[in-house]
C-alpha cells in the first residue's frame, strides 16, 4: 500500500484526501487535490501521493491541469516537483504535455523539466525535447532541443498505396 511507504518517512500528520486551494493577492491561483498526503513539519512539506491540481489565470477562470503519481509541495515557497506520470492539459485548447518529473515555482509562475517531455498540440503535431519551461496554463512552452516527431494533420502510419 502507498500509504505505507508515507508513513516509513516519518510522518507529522498523514491525512487520506486532501484538498487545498492557492491564492495570491487574493485570488484563487491553484487548487491541489491527493488522495494522501504526509505531512513533514521540520522540512515544510508535504509529500503527496494520487495529485491533480488546477491551475487558474489571474480572473480566476481554469487554465489547465496537473496529475500525477506523487508530488513534493514546500509550504513556505509553494514550489512543487512532480514525478511519475506526469500530465499537464491545458483546458482551454487541450494542449497537452508529458514528462517523468515537472517543478512549479510560484514565485516564476512557471512550469519545467530537464527530463524528456512530448508536447501535443490539439491539431495532432507532436514535439519531443530534452526538456521545456512553461506558463502554468501552457500559454507559452519552450522545448529544449525540439524535434517535431508527428506533423500536424498526418496519420501516425499511413497504409501503403493499393494497386
């Protein structure tokens, strides 16, 4: 069980669902969702396990969503790192990205991975990379050392010409 791999880490508090939301300036920035959550009051985190969070543009309205297997969130910073599954879809125009490991910083108000991610846009074109920086929302993505692996609007295997 994973709890139980929680609770080896000695454990201040271990609560099974959790749902916190983020604000800044008053506004709803993220909301974070686990299914478990150990908390480590010495170090200011909490380790999660089973997390989706949402992510919300300055008017409050949802720009897109986390989900992963695990994540490590700092209370005092709000950073967090991502690992296992990593998946990242922008609401609004289903864009979406995937990698092993991703960190938020808060105070950036950004999104990355030096670990390999794919990038896919609603039209079909996949881009792979070494890595990418991102808007929360994925507003904006850099990959590093792209390479565009599917181009827009073609079948990902194309049956041979009949005679």
């Amino acid at each position: 069980m994973a709890e139980a791999a929680l609770v080896g880490l000695g454990c201040d508090q271990l609560m099974i669902g959790l749902e916190h939301y983020l604000a800044s300036g008053g506004v709803r920035r993220a909301r974070v969702v686990a299914d478990t959550a150990c908390f480590l009051d010495e170090r200011a985190t909490v380790q999660l396990l089973r997390v989706r969070v949402t992510f919300y543009e300055l008017q409050g309205e949802e720009s897109s969503t986390l989900t992963s297997d695990s994540a490590s969130y700092d209370w005092m910073s709000g950073d967090m790192q991502a690992r296992g599954n990593v998946l990242v879809v922008d609401s609004r125009t289903d864009r979406r990205v995937r990698t092993s490991m991703l960190r938020y910083e808060r105070a950036r108000e950004e999104i990355w991975s030096d670990q390999p991610a794919t990038m896919t846009e609603p039209d079909g074109m996949v881009v792979e990379g070494a890595g990418f920086r991102a808007s929360p929302g994925l507003d904006w993505v850099e990959m590093e050392s792209a390479r565009l692996t599917k181009p827009p609007g073609r079948a990902s295997s194309a049956a041979p010409p009949s005679s």
